[in-house]
C-alpha cells in the first residue's frame, strides 16, 4: 500500500492513493491525478510511475505529444533537484511551494514501530529540557578539585573536560550543518550520525507530534519519520523492538530527557533468564523543545538487555535534541512562510487583504464545505465586446481587457469585496463573504457607482489609442447564498451558489452599457446617496414572482466616492 501526503500552497492537505499500475500525474491542470493550487507549478509538472517491484520513480516533467517537456521551476527530493529518481519511503517531494511525501506501508517499512505501555525502568536519570547546556558542561562534584595533587584527580579532570569538549565539538558539527537545512530527513540523519559516533546507542528514533501541539501532552500522537540502527546486523532486530509510550509521553508533557535503566542492568536481576525473553533495555528519550511547542522526541536504545546508557548519555542526547528542535522549528517555520507567501501571492488576486489574512490564519477555512449567509452579488459585463474583437489585434484586445480587469478588481477590494471569478470579458463579485457586514449592500453600490466612474476614464484612454470606447452593465441583489470551497478534493474554488446569483446574473443581462440594475432587495439594504429610477420589473427563471428592478442615476449625482 503506498499513498501521497499533499500540502499544497494553500495549505490544504490531502491523500493521493495509488492506483494499481496507473501513472500519477502532478501539476496545475485540472485533468492531472493530482491537481496543486500552486502557481509555481507548471501545467504538466511531474509524474511518478510504478513498477513491477512495487517502487515507483519520479520523473520531472510530462511526456506532450511524444516528447518529455521539462517543468519550468523543477522538482525537488528532500532539497536536492531531481530530473529522475527511485523514490525511497518518507522522500520528500517539493514542487514550487507544495510538498508530497511518499508513504509505503509495508512490512519492510524501517519507520514503522510499535508501541508498549509497559512502567518505566527501575533505575531514572532526569535532564531538564530548559538547562540542558548548563547541566551538559557543569562540572561534577569531584571532577574538579580546588589542588589535584593526585594522578587519579588530574585523570579525572582531563576526563571531564575532554567529555565537554567532544559534546561542544559535536554540536558545533550540528549546528554549521543545519543552520541552512530545512529537511526533516536531512535534519534527523545529522543528528543520529552524532549520537552513533558519541554515544553506544544501537537504536535511534526521530518522533514527530500530530497537530499544532496544543492539547494534552499525554494525547500527542507521536510518528516516526525515521530510524536507524548502527549497522545492518541489528535492523531486523530493531524493527521488532516495542517504543515505551510511558517514557515518551512523560517528556512531552514535563519537558524532561529521561534515562531509563531496565531492571536487567541492576545487580538485584542479574542472572534473570526472563529478562532477556522480555526484551527489556536501557533507553534514553529526550524532546524536541521549541520556542511555541514540544515538536517531538528522540528516542535512543541499547539493544543488548545486560548494556546500560551512562549519565554522559543522556546529557549528549539532550543537548542534541535541543539543536535538533531549533532545526525542526527553523524547517516548520521555512516551510509554512514559503505556503504563505504563494498563499498570499496567489489569493489577494482575489480577495482583499483582510480577507487573505483570516485564511493565512486560519488553514482549515480552505476545506470544502459552505456555509447559507445573506451576501450581495455584483456582476458585470462589457457590452459589445464581440464587436470591439473582431476590429482590434489581439493584443490590443489583451490590453484592453488587463487595464479592465486591474482596474476594476481594485475598486471592488477598496470597498471590501471579494472578486469571486472573470467571466470571459465580465466579473462576479461578493459582498458579505466569508464576513458579513451591515454594509455589505451599500458597499457594493457604491463599488459599481465607482467602475462606472472609472469606465469613463478608461474611455477617454481608449479614444486617445484609436479604439472603441465600452459600456458595462452592471446588476445588484441581495439574498441568501450557499458560500464556501466547492468543487472536490482534487479542484475547488470560492464561491456562491444558489437562486440569487442567477438572480444577479439576470439583472446584469438586462443593463445596458451604463447602466447599473438593482434589485428591490438591494435597495432596501443599502443606504444609498444616489438617486433610485423604478424600472418594469423582470421575471427570472425559478422564481413565481417578478423581480423589482430599480436604476441607479449615478451620472446626476455629485462629488466622488
């Protein structure tokens, strides 16, 4: 069984599970298996494709009629740019600022661990997570003494100083390699290469929390994104090996690193044939403290039941828990600044900046679902615009219609709307979502009274360049409208649905160039400075009775917006 974890620019996150003997296509294109709402992503951007054996290869690009077309900004595997690669379990894939990770679940999987609830070991030794550098480089009662006149003494304190120098060495090492890393995997190998090399641990296990980590400590689910043992012989027993659930979920929640001696290593046990059977060992379990939260743990063991962690264990192992929890926040923060900056790039083409920033701030707003609130829907179309085409070049057409567009989209996000969708050479605009406002009417009144102001000036712009000038009809209503992501887990987008936006639409038809229709509803919640003309009323599908049309007399009134 093998699926994609996807997060992509917009923060929404999903599964792609892979179909038997079937290619995963990535990009922005709607008809790709996995579609990225991510404008650093090209149409057709990379693909994956299994084999026989059950691996799957990453290809940068897609195959267009016949020939393999590159992406435009490539694809990355756990931070390196790849054109091909056999993807390995737990890869991480970057493409623009959307990420997949590959998960295998299979029995060979080296991340996979069990858990036990068995108590703690007989003997503890405890490192606080907060002084972890002073109680690493203290010196200990006898280490030190005021005149070591004995060689024992002077032993000993070379002994002390040595151990601290190696510690400092160590996470010198650490920090140089990630200060600019920000891959969990490259982040978790750097820091089992150091505990392999200073301390006697046969086992290493990097845990991640689920969530924001603001529940209950003793709650945290804990994942493993890696493990290795020291070398190749003890794999397949380290893959059988139970993690201790009391041990991990006692440093999440008191922020201690922890050494638990098995009974195996007291001398009251030794000798016990059970305790061999029971598999129990020395282990040391430190967390990944950071500034906002516990991100994680370390997990360390001696596979041997009768070898013990000493004291200089748990204090290297803490000290490299607490340069690996500074890595992972750094890489966290990297990565959620990077989604929020095409985020914030990619959606305030759409929405007003407040709007933009309820988003950012809350990523659960971008799943599917709606919600029934009373909006006002503007719509707007240019009149005659088939004809303008067919007598302009093209790219007289495209400018045209980019000076349009930017200036509209500006007006309607001065007045606090959200610019739902272009519509060939006309727009949908939205009043009242996702906030609502008493406002929300009158707002929008005083958006169109305001395009049509604009058009004016963008006419005498266009007499000036030798082209036709344009009209825009413009149609208000007011009512209630499903709003919210719709569309489905691989496409969607923001917007309203539901029997008064086709009523706007209809009211957007029926105005000439000029022209600004509104319905009785709108009139009625919008406080309006502008006079109101009673037009016949419209019948419009769906609906038994007529719809109250009234007039804006924009042009007769005074002073601008």
């Amino acid at each position: 069984m093998a699926f994609l974890k996807i997060t992509d620019a917009s923060g929404r996150q999903w599964q792609y599970d892979f179909p038997p003997d079937t290619i995963c296509t990535i990009g922005r294109a709607p008809d790709n298996a996995v579609v990225l709402d991510d404008p650093r992503a090209s149409r057709y951007h990379a693909h994956i494709k299994p084999s026989e054996d059950g691996s799957f290869t990453l290809v940068d690009g897609a195959i267009i009629n016949g020939q393999l077309r590159r992406s435009a900004n490539k694809v990355f595997v756990n931070g390196g740019a790849q054109s091909e690669y056999q993807l390995k379990n737990g890869d991480r894939i970057t493409i623009g600022a959307s990420t997949l990770r590959l998960d295998q679940r299979a029995e060979e999987r080296t991340t996979d661990v069990r858990y036990d609830d068995r108590p703690l070991g007989h003997t503890q030794l405890v490192v606080s997570a907060n002084d972890v550098m002073s109680t690493v480089l203290a010196a200990k009662s006898g280490d030190a003494p005021t005149t070591p006149t004995t060689s024992p003494a002077r032993d000993r304190v070379l002994e002390a100083l040595q151990r601290k120098a190696n510690i400092l060495s160590a996470l010198y090492e650490m920090s140089k390699t990630l200060g600019s890393v920000f891959d969990l995997e490259a982040i978790f190998a750097k820091a089992t290469d150091v505990i392999f090399r200073s301390t006697p641990a046969d086992r290493v296990v990097a845990l991640l929390a689920e969530g924001d980590g603001n529940g209950n400590p003793e709650d945290v689910v804990l994942n493993p994104i890696a493990m290795r043992a020291r070398d190749e012989s003890l794999n397949n027993h380290a893959r059988k090996l139970s993690i201790g659930r009391t041990i991990t979920r006692k440093v999440m929640k008191d922020r201690v690193a922890l050494l638990s001696q098995d009974a195996a290593s007291d001398e009251q046990f030794a000798g016990v044939d059970s305790i061999v059977s029971q598999g129990v060992r020395s282990t040391i379990c430190a967390p990944l403290v950071g500034e906002s939260r516990v991100h994680g743990a370390i997990y360390a063991d001696r596979l041997d039941p009768f070898a013990a962690f000493k004291p200089d264990d748990l204090e290297l192992i803490s000290a490299v828990a607490a340069q690996t929890a500074i890595a992972v926040e750094n890489a966290r923060a990297h990565e959620r600044l990077a989604r929020e900056e095409v985020a914030r790039a990619n959606y305030s083409r759409f929405l007003p900046e407040y709007v933009v920033k309820q988003m950012l701030e809350n990523p659960e707003s971008f799943k599917l679902g709606g919600v029934n609130q009373t909006i006002t829907i503007l719509f707007a179309d240019i009149r005659g615009f088939t004809t303008i085409s067919e007598h302009a070049p093209p790219e007289k057409i495209v400018g045209l219609l980019n000076r349009y567009f930017s200036a509209m989209t500006d007006i309607i996000f001065a007045h606090g709307g959200t610019l739902d969708k272009y519509l060939g050479d006309g727009l949908m605009a939205l009043f009242g979502a996702p906030t609502t406002t008493p406002e929300d009417a009158s707002n929008a009144l005083n958006t169109a009274v305001a395009m049509q102001r604009r058009i004016l000036g963008i006419n005498l712009e266009l007499q000036q360049e030798g082209l036709p000038e344009i009209g825009v009809g413009i149609g208000l209503h007011t009512g209630e409208v499903t709003v919210g992501y719709i569309g489905s887990e691989r496409r969607s987008e923001y917007t309203a649905i539901g029997d008064s936006v086709n009523t706007a639409s209809r009211l957007e038809s029926n105005a000439r160039g000029g022209q600004i229709l509104l319905s009785d509803a709108t009139a009625k919640a919008a406080r309006s400075r502008y006079k109101l003309k009673s037009r016949d009323p419209i019948t419009v599908k769906n609906r038994e009775q007529p719809v109250i049309l009234w007039e804006v007399e924009w042009q007769r009134a005074s002073g601008a917006l």
